[in-house]
C-alpha cells in the first residue's frame, strides 16, 4: 500500500493481487452501475472540453462479410462466393442462399459478430479519426484533429452492434463560438468557416469509378446516341435542384425519386448512386469477359448512332425501372451484398481491378 501512496506502481504478488481486486469490484457491463459510472466520465470530458463537436454513428453490417464466417468455420479453407449476373436465376438464387447463411451466422454465433465489430471500431478509431490508442493523441483524420472522444456500444433490435461517438475537433468550439460575437465581419467569418467545414466531412461519396454512359444529345430536330465511358465524377452531378436533395431525406418522398440525385453534365438524365455502381459493374464485367486495347476504347469512345452497339437496358441493369417490387429489390440487394463482399480481394488500393 505504501507503494500505492507514494506513486510507484506495485510489483510482483501485490501487484496481481490489487488488480484482481479492482476487477471484482468493476461494475458488471450493461449493469445500472456500469452506465452511471461512465455517464461521469462523459460529463467530465463535457465539462473540461465543452460540448461536443461532432455526434457521429457507425452501424457495421455483419450480414455483408465474410469474416464473420471466417471465424464461425475457423481452421476451414474459405472460397470466394462466385460473380454473376443480376439476369442470372440460379446466380441469384445462389446469392440468397449465401445471405441466409450469413444470416444464421449472425444470429447464432454473436461473439464471431462482436470480434468483428471490435475490429471495425479499432479501424474508424485509429485510420478514420485519427486516434492513437498508445500515446492517447490525436492526429488529422477525416473529421479534423480529434482532441478527446467518447463511443458508446448498442444493441440493436436486430441484435447487431453500433456505436454513437461524441468527438471533440481541434478550435471547432472556437469556431462556434465565433458564431455569436459581437463583431459582424467575425461572425461571417466564422459562418463560412462553419460551411466550409461541413461541407468537408458531411458527405457521400464513392469511389471513382469509370462507367458506360449512352448520352442522348437533341439538337431540337433530333436525339442522337453518344457512348461516353469516363469517371463518374466527369459523367454526372448532383442535382441543381435542391428539392430533390430534400426529398430524398424525406420517408415517403425518397420512394418517388428513387435516389436519382445525379444528373448527366450532358444529357441530364437523372441516376441513383446505386446504378452508377451497376453500370461501373456491367463495365468491369464487359472487360474482362471482352478486353479492349486503349485504342480500341477510344475508337469506341464517342460513337454515334446505328454504329453504336452498346446496349442501353445493359447499361442500367433494369434499375432504372420504376416498378420496382419487393422481391427484385432483395435480389439487387443480395447481389450488390456478393460484389460488396468481393470487392477488397478483387481491386488494389488505387481502386484498379
């Protein structure tokens, strides 16, 4: 005790001994005890660092992996579930097979799901907001430079993990503050800065991919055909009309627009982030069943009319339909699930196949 007292760490028997004590003497998780005693934690880092500046909320999905059944079939040699297309019944039919059992696993086996998730929130702590978990510093990540943060665990309905984060940015508070002062040209600074700042880190964004687009040009006399394969950065935009931005946050109205929240630069025909990744798909898919030299892409790039043998309901892959049905919903769900699932093992990290 003396040890304890005078600030050196205990050694040897006591040591074990005085951690075994605190361990039974830890509230137990989930218990009324364990919630007061980190609601004081949270209260203090509030009282010392202000309010939060960022409330943010990660639900890991454990029905679209394979690590969960990695670990359920430990030991076992694993396969990559096979690729097909969205027209193909059996592939589809394989594909719901597939995410039933992915779906046992999760309820059957809920410590494989936690270890996953444990390793998912490890990742978002240290690569996405920058913590370093040793030295308890924090460098620049996605959101700014985090100065403290604060996760908490839940059980959804469902029986899956997510977790709610309270993290503290580096002069977000001075920022925010700013907002209220006296000094107008201070208070429009700070207002831009605020925007700037949002429109950083509150996004969606995708991949780069290169996409497939028929382009339909009129001149007022006649539409013409284009082929335009190029990134989807440089094929579309967001849509200029910000009511169909607000529609898409509503819960009936985003049933209506079917979160076609694109527009070509070109043609503006209206897309959903969901058939840009199909029509990206049709296009790795094309190449790698029917390989192109560069210069025979860019031959075909910009073709018109009859000579133009691309097919435009490949391109859309029946998404852009808007009779949609419950069923043809689960099986685009179950097949863009596999692709997601295979993604990591068939692209680099510079996104190449």
């Amino acid at each position: 005790m003396m040890s304890i007292q005078t600030g050196q760490d205990p050694k040897g028997t006591a040591a074990e001994y005085i951690k075994t004590i605190k361990a039974s003497c830890e509230p137990i998780g989930h218990s009324a005890e364990a919630a007061k005693k980190n609601r004081r934690r949270h209260f203090a880092i509030c009282d010392y660092l202000g309010e939060s500046s960022l409330f943010v909320t990660a639900t890991p999905c454990d029905e679209c992996t394979l690590r969960v059944g990695l670990f359920v079939n430990a030991g076992e040699e694993q396969t990559l579930p096979p690729l097909g297309d969205l027209d193909d019944k059996e592939h589809i039919n394989q594909c719901n097979i597939h995410f039933e059992l992915r779906k046992r696993y999760r309820t059957l086996y809920p410590g494989a799901c936690s270890l996953v998730y444990q390793h998912l929130m490890q990742i978002v702590t240290e690569c996405l907001i920058g913590w370093n978990t040793k030295t308890k510093t924090g460098r620049v990540g996605v959101l700014g430079k985090p100065l403290a943060w604060s996760r908490t665990d839940e059980e959804q309905a469902r029986k899956t993990l997510h977790a709610h984060w309270q993290i503290w940015i580096e002069y977000f508070n001075d920022c925010r503050e700013a907002l209220f002062s006296d000094d107008e040209e201070e208070r429009k600074k700070a207002r831009d800065m605020f925007i700037q700042y949002v429109d950083s880190v509150i996004c969606a964004s995708y991949p780069d991919y290169t996409v497939a687009h028929v382009c339909k040009v009129s001149d007022g006399k006649e539409t013409t055909q284009i082929l335009r394969t190029q990134p989807v950065s440089d094929l579309f935009k967001e849509s200029d009309d910000k009511n169909v931005l607000r529609k898409a946050r509503h819960k009936d109205h985003c049933l209506i627009i079917n979160g076609e929240v694109l527009n070509c630069k070109q043609c503006g025909k209206a897309y959903s982030p969901r058939q840009c990744m199909e029509m990206a798909i049709a296009h790795w898919r094309r190449n790698a069943t029917q390989p192109q030299t560069k210069e025979e892409e860019e031959n075909q790039q910009g073709m018109k009319g009859e000579n133009n043998d691309y097919d435009e309901e490949e391109e859309t892959h029946t998404a852009s339909s808007k009779k949609y049905t419950r069923r043809e919903n689960k099986d685009q769900k179950v097949w863009l699930d596999r692709i997601a699932i295979r993604h990591p093992y068939d692209f680099d990290e510079e996104g190449m196949p």
